[in-house]
C-alpha cells in the first residue's frame, strides 16, 4: 500500500488546480494552503478506502482458507458457522 506522501503527489498529479464554485456564482481557485489541506484530506480518504478494501480482502482471503482446507478433511464448515458468501473477494484482485 502506498504512504500518504506518495498518495498526495498522485492527487496533486490528477488535479494540478483545484477550484471552488458553480456555473452560476463562478469559480475561484484555491490559494496554495487550501489546495494543500484538501489534497492532504483527499489522500488520507482514498488510503482509508484502500486499507479497509484490504481488511475485507485479507478476511474473505482467510474465510476460504479455512473453508477449503475443512472441505479436504472432510469437514462441513457449516458446523463452524463458514459459508461461502455469494459475492466473495476475488483473491486476485489488486488494490491500486
């Protein structure tokens, strides 16, 4: 997973400028403080996003271990409350 650092320059390079505003009222741009606050707290949500994208993963990932390796030894993972869900994680699936 990527760090804050690396985020924040991967923002910046997606939005150079950043403006406020509405077709109506008009537009401004942010002064370098704001730009700066907003990329920050933009960067922190997508790496939460990521981290918990990676939790759900890392779990339905152990939830299919265990469930096939009772299957192998000829155990029903019903008996231990495991089933499998309709809509698992793929386990090769990337988080970018």
């Amino acid at each position: 997973m990527r760090t804050l650092n690396e985020m924040i320059e991967i923002i910046k390079a997606e939005n150079p400028a950043l403006q406020v505003g509405d077709d109506k009222q008009g537009y401004t741009q942010l002064d370098a403080s704001e730009y700066e606050a907003l990329v920050a707290d933009w960067a922190a949500a997508r790496l939460a996003k990521q981290a918990k994208l990676a939790e759900v993963q890392l779990i339905a990932t152990a939830k299919l271990d265990a469930i096939e390796k009772l299957t192998a030894l000829g155990i029903d993972p019903k008996a231990f409350g495991l089933v499998i869900e309709e809509n698992p994680v793929r386990r090769s699936g990337t988080l970018d």
